[in-house]
C-alpha cells in the first residue's frame, strides 16, 4: 500500500504511521523528539495509540512534481481526504486518493506525506497532505517476447501516456509469430470524469495469420470500442463494440471443401458486455 511520512517542523521523516505516542499539534515538538525522550527515560517498549482518538482535520492538500498533468483532472481524485475527521481516517483516505493517482496511468511513482498545517489559516489540530508524485516520461517502448504453446513472438510496443494531460494514452503494438503470424493494433484511451471512474477506449486493429495444414490464410481487419465503469468497489464492466471485416483464402488448390466454402470477404459487427470482479488485497 506505500509509506506514509509524518514530518515535524524540522521536515525530519518518520518511516511509519502510529509508532510515536501521538501526531504533534502545531507548536509542539516533533514525533522523533517524543521517541529520543521515551528511550532516554528507558522505556523498553513503546506504548501504541489508537488513532481513531488523535483528532485531526486537514486544512491543505498539495500536489508536487506535476508537469504535464491539468489541476482540474487529478483534483477530483484527492477530494474526498477533505473529509477525514481524525488521523486514522488521514491515513485511510491518503491511500485511496494514492490508489486512485496510481489508476490514472500518469505517474511512474506517488508518495505521501503528512505535515502540520501552517499559515495564517491554518487551524490547531489541521494537517497538509502532500502527494509527491513523478510523472511519466513522454515516450514509453519496448521489445520483448512470448512464448505460447504454439508459438513464439517479437512484440514491439510504443506508448504515449499522458499525452494532453488529463490522462489520454496512444499505444501501438506490433507483433510476428514463428507461424508466420502478424498482429498489429493502435489504441486510444481516454479517463472520463465521474464517480463511477468510466474510461473510453477506441482500438483499430489488423490481424494476419496462415495455417498450412489447414490450406488457408486469413486477413481480419476491426475496430473496436470499449466503455468501462465501475458499479461496485470491485466490479468493472466493459460495454463493448466490434467490427470486423475478414478474409479467408485457400493457400493451395487442395484446400478441403470447408474452407473453400467459407472462402471470401465477410463483415461481422457484434456487440458484448462483461464484468470482471477484482479481489480486494489488503
């Protein structure tokens, strides 16, 4: 789930929530004096505190390390820490608002740390939340290959995440197979505003594939369109479209009468829905 860090005035780190005997309010000593006093004083073992006592609201939230990515796109996905009423509650809506950051596909890395509130409005028992986050780099590729129980394949992929900073990706993916497979799709996405994190997505894609030893190649060329949501904390469904035209042709004169059957251009448009339910790891 990542780290927290709560800092003190002197911006020196805790590595860990709940391991001090409470948050300093403003004005007060920082969490690692508490600990340097409690083990001169020669306490074995320090005592731990139930959070949920330690009151606290949060006055501020910031996000650091933005560059491309718009205020307005990743403001909806820190809202709800506003709401926390004690620093249990901090910490609980901290993670999920990382988690929601993470989902979006813009960040490599999302760190958090938590401060006392300071500044003319600050209130005594209010804390800033800063999430530090590291964007992705522009261009993202790679080459690498698979193994199946078929066949073996060269897959060259290119990404370009983030690309007008609310979230939108292109990728492209090419791929040739030891069977004389050819596979290559162009996918753009784009994350829709809403409490039901929809996400759209648009793919143009060609497949190529022989089969000598059934005497017949096949040329599939589609687009497809896919709009997800979630209606649970751990269900997603897909509402998805296809197109596709395909071409089936005999390699050899000795086809069987199957294929020669089936033979020639066709266009098979189609529609579907799926849901996907994620277990919860904690």
């Amino acid at each position: 789930m990542g780290l927290v860090y709560a800092k003190d005035k002197t911006q020196e780190t805790v590595g860990g929530v709940g391991q001090g005997p409470q948050l300093p309010s403003k004005g007060a000593r920082g969490t690692r004096d508490v600990l340097d006093d409690a083990r001169e004083c020669g306490d074995a073992e320090i005592q731990k505190v139930d959070l949920t006592g330690v009151t606290a609201r949060v006055d501020k939230i910031s996000i650091d390390g933005l560059v491309r990515t718009k205020d307005d796109f990743v403001k909806d996905q820190v809202q709800d820490v506003f709401k926390a009423r004690n620093f249990e509650e901090v910490i609980k809506k901290a993670h999920e608002a990382r988690r929601k950051l993470d989902n979006l596909g813009c960040f490599r890395s999302v760190g958090i740390f938590i401060d006392t509130s300071q500044g003319v409005n600050s209130t005594p028992d209010g804390l800033e939340v800063i999430f530090d986050v590291k964007e992705q780099k522009r261009i993202v590729g790679g080459v690498n290959t698979m193994v199946g129980s078929n066949e073996g394949s060269l897959v060259v992929g290119l990404k370009l995440p983030n690309l007008a900073g609310r979230g939108e990706k292109i990728s492209a993916q090419y791929s040739y197979g030891s069977r004389r497979t050819c596979n290559f799709d162009v996918t753009f996405s784009k994350p829709l505003r809403g409490s039901l994190s929809p996400l759209f997505t648009t793919s143009i894609f060609q497949h190529a594939s022989e089969w000598p030893s059934s005497g017949y190649k096949m040329l599939e060329n589609g687009l497809l369109l896919d709009l997800s949501f979630f209606s649970g904390q751990n269900i997603r469904h897909n509402l998805q479209w296809e197109g596709a035209y395909r071409d089936l042709s005999c390699l050899s004169r000795s086809s069987s009468f199957q294929v020669r059957e089936h033979s020639g251009a066709a266009c098979n448009p189609g529609s579907r829905t799926r849901g996907i339910q994620y277990n919860k790891i904690n």
